[in-house]
C-alpha cells in the first residue's frame, strides 16, 4: 500500500492528536550539523477508515525520494493511525514509546486528547518495553559486529573503521531502556554522562569493542530488570487502553461531525 498519497496526506493533517521530534535531535545525539529530522505523529482517522472497506494505518512523508539517505535539512516523518500506534505502544516499541516523553519544546502539534495520553504513560509502559529494548540492542550488536546491511555509512567506516551512529544507537537504547525500566520515564535528551559519551562514540573518541562492550553491560542490566528487577508492571494496562481509544476515537468523530 502507498503512505505517501495526498489521501493520507489530508487524514494525517486533519486528524493528529500528537506530533513531535523523534530523532537524533531529542535524544542529544546530533553532532555537527550531520542530522536530518525525524518526526512523528499520531492521528484519528476519519470512521469511514475504521467501519467500512478503506484503511488508514500511516502517512509517511520524506524529503528524499525512498532509498535515498536523508541528510541535514531533510524531514523524515512518520503519522500512524491512533489504533496503531496504541497497539504497537503497548508491546514496548522502543522508538514508538519516545512521543509519551518528549519535552514540551519538541512538541510541533498536540490535542486534548494528545495531552490525555501522555499523562496515562504509566498504564501504557510495562516490561514489555524491556524485552524489545533488549532483543533491538542484541541484534544491532550482531549486525555491528558482522558488517549487516543496516550498518551502511561508509564514510564512518573509512574514518573510524566502523560505523559510528550506528554503533551509538545500539548503545542509546540499552541507556533508555534500562532507565525505562528502572523509572518508568525516559529522560531526553539524554541525561550526562551519558549523553556525552553517546555523542563522542559518534566522533570515533571511542573504540567499536568499547561500544560492544557498554552494549553488552547495557543489555544484561535490561535482562535483569525483565526478570523482575524492574517496578513496572509485567504487562501494560489493555483494559484501559480499550477503553480510552473508544473514547478517543468517539470524541474525534463527535467534533468532526
């Protein structure tokens, strides 16, 4: 299915609840100027979508035709229907997660019903979040490790002798994982010391074993706290969140009418 048509274009503008920064640039990560922008949204679509034949699940819009790398400037953005969203929120999608957080400052647009949902982060974030953390870190470390295809800036690797952003992401999400997990928050951007050895890991100030090694450290911190080191529930709350998209969507529809 296409995402990028000018029929999602207008359901994903007439309908977002919640849209912010998602990238780089909230985590703290971002070095001299080498970022793009990455967004995120999410919205109601229109009942016609949910009852009949049509389906809406997400709108992407990218500055850079698809395959070609996003670099400074570009926007990447992302606007995923509200049920989507929910459900994928609810497994621990690390990336999903981070619109719960954000700092005010990075939010571009929100709604009532954006503002309900940020404030019920609690009955959303369980240890679930945990395991996704920790199965995306373990497989980043594998691909880091085996050249993947995923791992592909070749001029990291000329300068550095190995892709640095990625190797930072890897790490990145054992920190907010594991911070998650112990505070039921994320912190962004990062807090120190954290975010400066992220961003020095970028610029080659450490090794590719150093790297591995903090991921690895990172990553048996997260097992222990699915284990049952962790204060969040085992599970998030499906009850609730049945409930309050019923009530989302209602109220969407009630004002649009």
């Amino acid at each position: 299915m296409e995402h990028d048509n000018p029929e999602f274009a207008a359901i994903a503008e007439q309908g977002t609840i919640l849209r912010c920064q998602v990238g780089s640039g909230l985590h703290g990560t971002a070095v001299d100027g080498q970022d793009d922008r990455d967004e995120m949204g999410l919205c109601v679509e229109p009942a016609e979508y949910v009852t009949g034949l049509r389906r809406f699940e997400q709108y992407v819009f990218r500055t850079q035709p698809e395959g070609v790398r996003s670099g400074p400037g570009d926007l990447d953005l992302i606007v995923y229907s509200l049920r989507k969203w929910v459900r994928l929120a609810l497994s621990g999608n690390p990336t999903i997660l981070l619109p719960l957080f954000v700092p005010t400052a990075e939010i571009v647009r929100i709604t009532d019903l954006g503002h309900e949902l940020r404030a019920n982060a609690d009955r959303i974030v369980s240890r679930q979040a945990g395991l996704r953390f920790a199965g995306y870190l373990r497989t980043q470390r594998k691909r880091l490790l085996e050249g993947g295809p995923n791992v592909n800036r070749p001029e990291l690797v000329e300068k550095y002798g190995f892709d640095t952003k990625y190797a930072m992401h890897m790490v990145r999400l054992g920190v907010q994982g594991a911070e998650l997990l112990e505070t039921g928050r994320m912190t962004l951007p990062i807090a120190e010391p954290w975010g400066s050895w992220l961003r020095d890991l970028r610029r080659g100030k450490h090794t590719q074993a150093q790297a591995v090694d903090a991921a690895a450290e990172l990553e048996d911190r997260l097992d222990r706290l699915v284990r049952g080191g962790s204060p969040l529930p085992e599970q998030p709350d499906h009850a609730w969140a049945d409930r309050w998209l019923v009530h989302a969507y209602d109220s969407a529809w009630q004002t649009a009418a």
